[in-house]
C-alpha cells in the first residue's frame, strides 16, 4: 500500500511536469493548428535563464528574503522565455502562417535545435549538466511510510494552482475568449476587430511562462542540460495528443497519464526500458481508435 | 660486386663494436623499448602522460646503473613514437617498432588505437603492453575468441570493476540485501552491473533489484521506490558522473539510507560539485588515488612531481608500471629476447605496482586490485584497496 502510495506521488510529480509543458503544445496547436515542436527547448532554455537569474541573486552583496528571490527567479525566468517565444513566432513562424502547414511544423523542429546547440556553444552554458540553486529549503520527510519532499510538494501544488488559473484565464477573461474564437475560426474572427496577431503572440507569451514556472522547479529536482528538451519535448507531446491537443483540459489530464506511464511501467513491466514503448503505443492506439484524443472533438470537415 | 667491400666494413664495426662494447662501461649494452603514444591529436593530455611516465622510469633503471638482465647491466632507451590518436597511425607506428626491433612496445593507450596495433605486436610475435586500454578486444582475438600471446595491459579491464565492487560491497559494506540501478543502453555501464550481479550471486548473497534506466533518463523515483521497498541496504550505480548525482539524491528523497558504490565512471570532480553533501562517504572503485598509501606509489608520485610539476595522473601511473612489468620479466627471462621476454611476462605471479599488485594468468589480462576512493570532505579520499 505504501509502495503504492509513493508510485502514486512520484507520478504526480512527473505528471505535473508534462502537463505544464503539455498546455504550450496545445495551445499554439488550438490557435494555430500547428506544432511547436521546440517548445520542449523552450523549456530548456527557461531553466536556464532560473539558474542564471538564481545564481545571480543569491550572489548578490546584499541577501534579499528568500521569498522575495524564489518569486523574481520565477518572474524573471517566465518573463524571458514569453519573450523569447514571441520572438521565434515573430521570427520564425509569422513569415509561414500561409504557407503549408508541413513548412511550419519542419521550422519548429529547426528552431529546437537551434535552441539546443546554441546552448552547447554558448560558453556560460556549455554542455554539463547542473542544478538550479535551490531557492527553498530542500527538505525530505515521511508521512506514514511514503516518503515526501518540499520540492515535490511545491511541483505537485504550483502546477495544480497554474493550471486553474488558466482555466480561469482561458475560460472567463476576454483574452480567453480571443483565444477559443481564433482557434474556431481564424478569418472570421478578425472581422470582429480581434487583433489576431496579438492574440497568438500572448499564447505563446503564455505557454512559454507556464513552461517556465515549471522549468524552474524542474532544474530545482533535475539536473538541466541543453539535451534535456528532446524527450520531456516528446513525452509533453504525448501528452496533449492523448489528451486531445487543442484542447486545455485534454493536455492536464494527458499529462498525467504520461506521469503514471512514466512511473508505473517498471512497476508492472519487468524493466523501465519499455517507457517508450508503452507512452507510443498508446499513442499509436489512440490515434487509429479516437484520432482527436480523450476530450479532443472530432473534427468537423467545413465545405 | 660491392657485396664483398659492405662485408668488410661491416666487419670492421662489428670488431669496433665489440672493442668499444668492452672498453666502455655502457656503450652497447642497452635495450630499446618502443613507446607508442598519442602524442598528438583528440587526447594529448593522455600521451603527455604516456610520455612523461616512460621518461621517468627509463630514467630511474638509468640512474641507478642499468637493468640487470641474465648478469649484464644495461641502460634503457625509449624509441617514441606518435600515433596520432589514430587507429591506422597507430598500426603503423607498431610496425615501424618491429622493424626497428624494440624489445617490447609500451602503448597505444586508448583502446581505439591499442585494438590495431595489438594486431600488429601479434603477427610480428612482438610483446605490447597497454597502460591504459580497458576494451576487452584489445588482448582477445576477434576470430578466434582466443586470447592473444603478446598482447598485454596494466589496466583491468572494464568488467572487472563488477568483480571488484562486489567484492568490496560484501567484505567491506557487510550488504545483505544489494541493490544496482545501471543505464541498460550503455555498454559500459551495462557490461559493470551484470558481472556485479553474477560475483554477488555465486557468493550467496543475490541482488534484490536489478533495475534499469536509459541514457538521458532524469527521474529514477519508480526504479528507487522498487529498491527501497524490497529493503536494499546498499545501492550499485556504475554510471556516468553527470547522472549519479540525481540517483543519489532521489534515492535520498525516497528513504535510502545506506552507502551507494559506482566505477571509474565516477572520477570527475564535476560530481561533487553537482552533488553536493548527497555524495558524502560514498564509494567508487577505480585505477588508482593519488593519495594512495603505498611506499611505491609515494615515490612515484613525489618523482613525477618533482620532474613535472605536477600529480600522475591514471595514465601515468599505468604507464609506469607498464614499464615496471616489462622490466621485471626482462629480469626473469635473463636475457633481451621478444619471446622470452613474452613468457616472462606471461608468467609474473606477483607485481607490486603504482597501481597495485597485479598477477598475469595465460591471458594479457592482469589480475590485479582496484583502488576504492570514498568521497569525503568534497575530496575523493582513497579508502582501500579492493583485491580480486
């Protein structure tokens, strides 16, 4: 019971994580019909910018309160990587939202690996692998037998808090509801003065701070390097196809499946070298008996 | 027609030779010992060594008056040769030593070049002694499975670590109940945890998880909830430095308390630094410490320092004692011949070296201990020496 107590809390953790990163994919898909597939860099490269920004602060001459510091790192990491999505949409996307769809996508993947080997190079990076400092106490106990840390509490209940604030923002604010009118109809939502370019660059703005919340608590648990984009990129893309990408809700709850894939695998399976296998069968098995995912609807062909 | 003129003169040096050999102390009576290195290319760092080692031990036999071999002193003489760090220089610089007709061959070092110019030593029935090759290749044929007659190493190789961990984790740890948590898609890493499975269980004491992740991989809380819960009381993880840190520290997270052991893999300061208290008095096994206790690893490292200005690395330590070997089987075999040279080599029963006594048994294998360096005060500390 306790064993599976803790498969259970290590699964939220990891959920929480692809979920987070899972909401970046399915958004820019809702409103653009197009995949990010450097989103996954993006999230690398917000790591990054926490361990900096981190590393900074904690070197400062004058300590600053520990909270005050926790929450500029969080700020600041979610303040450069929206910027720097929005500067690849600009960039890089903008010019081929006409184009075929295929240009696109061939772009994104351009892109992260631009992201990955830019970091490679640049020597304040480089290629080891380090930590983000961390910003709380670290701290392991037990509760009845199931071990648990401040880190992984801080993942579990931060992702859980941002994911309702943004259904809240998705679903009540006119920001929101920008968003869900594109993404139903991209030419005849501008006639109704919505400013489209707007709109997309404040998804991916959005994604990509999301992204970064939980970036920065990742590189606190995890160690971070320029690589480490490609597979938790893949498993968060899972995880909105599985939950029906395009659809909010649908990347949570896929992210989550992906957590409990991740976790109970070597659990039920005799090695943790069939992940993989499992997390892209069930895709593959997904996509032949309900191509549009758990919540994902059925699309309509409009003629 | 100028057959007959060359005979003469070379008659003529062979009695000036031989006058001059008997007149002076040391004029002909020295041995040549061929040095392959990669003095050039992608591992520089690792032929300097190569290089520096060889220098100084030459020196030593030097300075205190010569080998003695079958009753005749004789100095040593190094002929180096770079190879580049590649694989068909390396084959080419071996052969350019046969041809030369050196006694024996110190290197290549790293397998990629020791693996071709092994083939080389071998046809040319030349002995060769890698420092520092850790591939199984290099001393077995690849056709036959055989091993090869003239293919020696001073290092172990990779396996053995296993042997050697599993050793030390029941003599030492005391482990009743171990536990391996090893990167399945790793040869290295794969090739270390299975032999450490198999030394535990011919001694009775069988693993009670054996867990796997692949390269890349960054949470191990499901494997380490598994090891935790079947009540493992110490945790293998031959894995590279840039990942042990966070199994360690999840292993924490998720309740571990007991001591975790790793490989050579270990040796890079990079782990403390990620690491951090986490990695406080554990344990990885390894060629050689540079604060190791032994006389003769003291005086070795004082000699490097003092004429280099700096601490031996693995390489030069290996080097070093490749020499070691080479000069203790010219002492038994009595005379400067390759094949005699070969059998003493062979046959040496006791070594005691840099990097720890070693024994040769019909393979080019040595069978020799492996040093295990705690991690203590944010310093890899020597703790012991692990025999097999």
């Amino acid at each position: 019971m306790q064993f599976f107590v803790q498969q259970v809390l290590n699964a939220l953790q990891v959920g929480s994580v692809y979920a987070l990163i899972a909401l970046g994919y399915t958004m820019v898909y809702g409103i653009l019909t197009m995949i990010n597939f450097a989103h996954g860099d993006i999230f690398m490269v917000s790591t990054y910018l926490a361990f900096f920004v981190a590393t900074l602060l904690l070197g400062l001459a004058v300590p600053l309160h520990p909270a005050i510091i926790f929450l500029a790192t969080i700020l600041a990491a979610m303040f450069g990587t929206a910027l720097l999505a929005v500067t690849i949409e600009r960039l890089a996307y903008k010019p081929l939202r006409t184009a075929p769809r295929i240009s696109a996508v061939i772009t994104a993947l351009g892109v992260g690996l631009f992201l990955e080997n830019f970091m490679v190079a640049f020597k304040p990076v480089g290629p080891e692998p380090r930590f983000v400092p961390p910003l709380f106490p670290l701290v392991n106990f037990t509760i009845g037998g199931v071990a648990v840390s401040t880190i992984q509490l801080v993942i579990i209940v931060a992702s859980a808090l941002v994911m309702f604030l943004l259904d809240v923002i998705v679903r009540r604010t006119m920001v929101g509801m920008a968003m869900r009118a594109i993404s139903w109809d991209k030419f005849v939502v501008p006639l109704m003065g919505v400013p489209v370019d707007r709109i997309i660059s404040m998804t991916f703005a959005l994604g990509a701070s999301i992204a970064a919340i939980g970036g920065t608590l990742y590189g606190m648990a995890y160690t971070i390097d320029p690589y480490m984009g490609i597979r938790i990129g893949w498993w968060a893309f899972i995880s909105a196809v599985v939950g029906g990408i395009g659809n909010i809700r649908g990347a949570m709850i896929g992210g989550f499946i992906l957590g409990f894939v991740e976790i109970f695998t070597p659990v039920v399976l005799p090695a943790s070298t069939y992940r993989d296998f499992v997390a892209f069968s069930l895709l593959l098995v997904l996509l032949i008996f309900r191509p549009s995912g758990i919540l994902g609807r059925p699309s309509v062909q409009k003629v | 027609m100028r057959r007959p003129y060359l005979l003469k003169t070379l008659a003529f040096l062979e009695v000036l030779a031989t006058v001059l050999g008997a007149c002076g102390p040391a004029a002909a009576t020295k041995i040549t010992v061929g040095l392959n290195a990669e003095l050039t290319g992608g591992i520089p760092v690792v032929g300097e060594s190569c290089k520096n080692a060889a220098e100084l031990a030459a020196k030593e036999v030097n300075d205190a008056g010569g080998l003695d071999v079958g009753g005749t002193k004789y100095t040593i003489e190094l002929m180096i040769e770079d190879n580049e760090d590649k694989a068909e220089s390396a084959a080419a610089a071996a052969q350019k030593l046969v041809s030369a007709g050196v006694v024996a061959m110190i290197g290549p070092n790293a397998s990629r070049n020791a693996i071709p110019a092994a083939e080389v030593a071998e046809s040319s029935k030349m002995p060769m002694i890698s420092p520092w090759s850790t591939n199984v290749k290099t001393t077995i044929d690849a056709q036959t499975g055989q091993p090869k007659k003239y293919v020696f190493r001073a290092a172990f190789i990779d396996d053995f670590q296993g042997v050697v961990a599993a050793k030390f984790a029941m003599d030492q740890l005391g482990t009743q109940k171990p536990a391996v948590l090893y990167d399945v898609a790793s040869e290295y890493n794969k090739g270390i945890a299975e032999v450490y499975k198999r030394t535990l269980e011919e001694n009775g004491r069988p693993v009670v998880a054996f867990e796997t992740y692949t390269t890349g991989d960054k949470d191990f809380s499901s494997q380490l909830t598994k090891i935790v819960a079947r009540g493992a009381d110490s945790l293998f993880l031959p894995n590279y430095y840039t990942e042990v840190p966070m199994q360690v520290q999840q292993a924490h997270k998720l309740g571990f308390t007991g001591p975790a052991v790793g490989s050579d893999s270990w040796g890079n300061l990079e782990l403390i630094t990620l690491c951090g208290a986490d990695c406080e008095g554990l344990y990885f096994t390894t060629h050689y410490a540079a604060d190791i206790a032994t006389p003769k690893a003291q005086a070795f490292i004082k000699a490097y320092e003092a004429a280099y200005g700096k601490t031996p690395d693995d390489v030069a330590a290996l080097t070093y004692d490749s020499f070691g070997l080479l000069f203790q089987a010219l002492k038994a075999a009595g005379k400067v011949d390759r094949e005699a040279v070969r059998e003493a080599l062979a046959s040496i029963t006791l070594y005691e070296g840099v990097t720890g006594n070693m024994e040769f048994r019909g393979t080019g294998d040595p069978i020799k201990s492996a040093v295990v360096i705690q991690i203590k005060n944010g310093k890899f500390t020597y703790f012991a020496t692990a025999n097999p």
